[in-house]
C-alpha cells in the first residue's frame, strides 16, 4: 500500500474553525489524501486578503517557557517540550490545521509508504533541504542519517543516549516496535518493525517528532537545555530561559505557498511568558502581544476583551487533554480498587465543569472526545457509574464499598496539585470543590500545593497519595494507554499494574482494522473506568484569543497541542 502525496497548495480564503478530527490512520488503513487547496482558519465574515510578508508576531507560549528544565522536543510527551523549539524544527510528516480534518502531510518526507504487512515504511525525503545556517550545524543538508539518529533518539536507544539520560525520554513506547532504521541512501529512511503498530504514523505527525542535527545536542551534553536548530520557519536568536524567545527568519526555508513566495511570511517571531496572568491580559489589551489565551485567561478577562475589543478573533477550541486525579496505587489504601471506585462515584464531575470550569471542559473518560474514531458515545458515558447525573445511587455505593473496605471512617488523602500556594488557581478551586463532595464519606483531602517543577518531581519520585493534572493526549488511543496505564509506563506516575489490561493495550496497538480495534479501545475504556485508578473530569476547552490584524493562525484542537504552522502566520502590520 502506497500512500503518495504532495504539500497542499495554500488558498487563502478564511474558513471558521471546524472541530471534526481525524485520527492517524492504522498500518493497514490508508490515510485521507489531503485536498488540492490548503484554508485557513480565522473568521468567517473577514473578507478574503492576501497575504503579506513581513512583520512580527508576539505570543504566549500555551506552557511556561522551559517549565521544569524541558528544552527537549524528544523527551517529554507533554507540550512543555515543544514550546522552545516548536518554531524552528520541521517533521518527516505533518497534520493538516486548516482543513478542519487534520490528515496527514508531507513535510520532510515527500512521500511514503508502508509494506502490506504493516513491518516496513520507507520515507522519500525532500532533497537540498538545510538545516539552520548557525553553529554548529552552518547550514549542512539534512540528510537521512539525521531522520535515523531522530527515531533511535526517540527510542531511547543506547547508542545515542546516555543511560543516565535514558528515563527522561518518554516516548520510548511510541517507538519500541522499530527494530531497525536503515539508510539505503541520502534521502531515503526504512523502517524495520518487529510487529504492525497502528499508531506509528500518528506519532510521528506528533508534536516533537522533529528532526535535530545530533551536533545540536551533543553540544548540549546529551539534551537540549538552551539553543535549539533545525529545519523550520524560523531561527532561534536569543533566549531569555523561562521567559522569552525571540526568532528571525530563517532565509534558506524550502517551503513556499502556491504563488511561489518563499515562507515564512513574518520577519519575526516571539514567545513570551509571562509570571502573572493579569500582565499577560494587560499587554493584549496594549497590544503589545498578539495572541494569547489557552488556558491562562479568566472568564471575565475574556468578557472584557469581548466589550473593549470586539474586532479580536476569539476561537473555542476542545484540546488534546483532560483534567485527571491519579491515584498512588503503590500506597495503601490506594491498591484497594474498592476504595479507588468509593472516591470515583463521589465525584460530581458535572458540578466541577459547571461551576469551576465555568464550562471550559466536555465530560470525558480516558478516552477523550477528540479521538472521534475511539471515543465512547457521550450517552454511553452519561449512563456509567460515576458520570450521572443523579449521585444518589453513585453514593449509596460508594459508602458500601468503603465499609466493605473496612474504611467507613474516613480516609484522609495526600493530595498534590500544582500552582503557587496560597493563591486562587483552577487546581485549587477544583480540589476544594471535590472537597466538598467527598465529606458524606469521611473523606478529607490534605492538599499540598507545589510550582509546577516541584510537582512533576514528586510525581515522578511516587510522593503523593493522589495527584491532580491536566496531561497531553497524542494523536492515537496508543499514546494514552500504553504511557499512562500499560505496567512500567512513562508517564505511569501512580504504578498501576494490572495484566490483563496490558495484554489488552498490546493486542489494540497491533490491530489493522480499526472497527476490531475500536471495539478492543472502548473495552479497555470500560475497564479502567471501573478500575478507577484515575478520575477522568473532563476534556479541556479553551479559548486562543488573536489581535485582528493577524491571519494564518492554525490550531489543532484536541489533536495537536502547542502546534502551529508558523510559516503560514502573516501580520497586516509591519
């Protein structure tokens, strides 16, 4: 089976976002061919404009810039990873942000195809393509040694990781079926699998599947900490760490739009963070940046942007993560899957999105919404234990199973959630509402506050009894199952081993028939809900807010956290 397509022709009519996803497609099952024309998503009523080059472009990066020490795209599922390097690294495919359906896209790769058995893809590569004329790479051509030296990183293979660094990297399970990379030449990669992984396309479109020179990161002693180069738009002139990003344009790019006008448009780019979310909504206001949003601006923010500024393209978007407690499996009573569903069916998740999240988050399980080829019926959901709307039968239960426990007294719960202590924060708020819930059984919650950097740590080193968190969700039901549930997983922070669900995780990331698979998806779903390891709350809606002279803003919503085609981004003003 081949799967031959070429980078879309840009058409720059403006289509209203569509929030219709498309998943990666499985080995076996060949991915929708994207169209001849390329939109993109601003607002419906502006009239058609041409695109202009020049200008600059100010954000703020969706996470801290360089939170928790991580520069590194390869290491980290979460979009904390990408938010450094984002700009100025490209990957062998891509997802489409304008169309409203997100196929799959060329970018470094021309062209691929994948052998009929699902154990071998090949990748044509673009030629003369450079990397970013900076030291240490001075403009060299990427060649098909640098994809290889990628996928091996990705990996976590020894020969190019240090075993010291080795646990960092996160999505070794993405990767793990890739028993060979071979090179037959400069612009041709194949890839040997072990075994048919359906998700393999899906999570190398992921964000961070980008291709970095191995100069780049041996001159940072093994990971990326605070210079980033690659192919992309743009290219990294100075970085204030934590705080601020400033890029130029990077004039050797080998993208150009369909009247033949060399990308990126824009002269410069930015990311700045900013500390307090009142000085990020007053320098919007100032104009002084250029989008923002995300999760960081309160309701009434936003309803004031709406008053005082009613040209801003505002755009709602459900994104690729949820709001999830996490128990500490290997901390009793937590083991106890009685006690685990006893707090499970307290929870009023209804309650939380309504009077919390002000309606800023779509009930969910794990699987969120935004695999729509995955994703439970939302009746389906309505009707489980734990997620109706009538609570009384939930907490009849809920004290039957505690007492069969032998907890009818109570329990008192380590509970750690990230944000700055003493402060209001959606965590906290959250946390106090559940509070609240959970008093008809006994149950209190010892909350301890932490910056986000000291949370991930004790997350990580297992010191919590249960932890809250919003985390990234990839682009395949893999992505979640295997790093967060699967026995010795990733991003597993709360040890919870059970066999028959790892069975169950490895058949459905081997099934070519994504009916069959789906099937074996929702079945693993049914499970963990009932195990109730974690409290799935809700998939995150958010808002990007955009100043109106600004046009190309793709976003991925619920697919592609903290991606953009930034090389599209065009600004009226110079």
């Amino acid at each position: 089976m081949v799967h031959s397509f070429s980078r879309g022709l840009v058409s720059l009519g403006l289509l209203s976002l569509a929030l219709a996803i498309i998943v990666g497609c499985a080995a076996g099952t060949p991915s929708t061919a994207p169209s001849d024309e390329r939109t993109q998503d601003v607002k419906p009523q502006q009239a058609t404009k041409e695109a202009v080059k020049g200008g600059k472009f100010v954000m703020t990066p969706r996470n801290q810039l360089g939170s928790a020490g991580h520069e590194d795209p390869h290491r980290v599922v979460t979009a904390i990873g990408k938010t450094l390097c984002s700009p100025v690294g490209d990957s062998l495919v891509t997802r489409n942000l304008f169309s409203g359906n997100y196929e799959l896209l060329p970018d470094l790769a021309e062209s691929w195809k994948m052998s009929p058995d699902g154990l071998e893809y090949t990748f044509n590569l673009r030629k003369g393509v450079k990397f970013h004329n900076v030291p240490p790479v001075n403009g060299r051509e990427m060649t098909s040694e640098d994809v290889k030296y990628m996928f091996l990183r990705l990996k976590g293979d020894p020969s190019v990781i240090e075993e010291k660094l080795r646990p960092r990297f996160q999505r070794k399970a993405e990767f793990a079926a890739v028993k060979e990379v071979q090179t037959p030449d400069k612009n041709t990669v194949v890839l040997k699998l072990d075994k048919p992984y359906a998700p393999l396309m899906a999570s190398i479109a992921f964000v961070g599947t980008w291709v970095l020179p191995k100069e780049l990161i041996a001159q940072q002693k093994g990971e990326i900490t605070d210079f980033c180069a690659g192919t992309g738009p743009f290219i990294l002139a100075k970085y204030e760490k934590g705080i601020r990003a400033e890029y130029r344009r990077n004039p050797d790019y080998w993208e150009k739009d369909s009247k033949g006008t060399q990308l990126p448009y824009l002269d410069e780019f930015v990311q700045q963070s900013f500390q307090d979310v009142q000085a990020q909504f007053a320098a919007f206001m100032a104009n002084q940046i250029e989008r923002t949003g995300e999760n960081s601006l309160q309701p009434a923010m936003l309803k004031e942007i709406k008053q005082k500024k009613s040209d801003a393209q505002i755009i709602l978007t459900t994104k690729g993560s949820v709001y999830v407690y996490r128990f500490n499996t290997a901390r009793k009573p937590f083991d106890d899957p009685r006690v685990r569903r006893a707090i499970s069916l307290a929870f009023n998740r209804q309650e939380i999105i309504d009077g919390v999240l002000e309606g800023y988050a779509e009930m969910a399980g794990p699987i969120t919404p935004h695999f729509t080829d995955y994703a439970l019926p939302k009746g389906k959901l309505a009707e489980l234990p734990g997620y109706k709307a009538d609570k009384k039968a939930d907490m009849d239960e809920a004290k039957r199973l505690l007492k069969e426990a032998g907890f009818e007294n109570g329990i008192k719960i380590q509970t750690l959630i990230s944000g700055t202590a003493g402060s209001s924060n959606v965590s906290a708020d959250m946390t106090m509402v559940f509070q609240e819930q959970l008093k008809p059984l006994k149950i209190t919650l010892d909350v301890e506050t932490q910056e986000y950097a000291t949370w991930l740590e004790k997350s990580v080193q297992n010191q919590f009894d249960m932890n809250l968190m919003t985390h990234a969700l990839g682009t395949d039901p893999d992505s979640v199952y295997s790093v967060h549930y699967k026995t010795g997983g990733d991003r597993n922070y709360g040890k919870y081993s059970n066999p028959e669900i790892d069975k169950l995780i490895e058949q459905q990331a081997t099934a070519v028939n994504l009916e069959q698979r789906k099937t074996m998806v929702n079945d693993i779903e049914l499970k963990l809900i009932n195990e109730a390891y974690m409290m799935w709350l809700g998939a995150v809606r958010t808002n990007i807010v955009l100043q109106p002279w600004i046009h190309g803003v793709g976003d991925g919503p619920g697919l592609l956290d903290n991606l953009n085609d930034f090389e599209w981004i065009w600004s009226e003003k110079k």
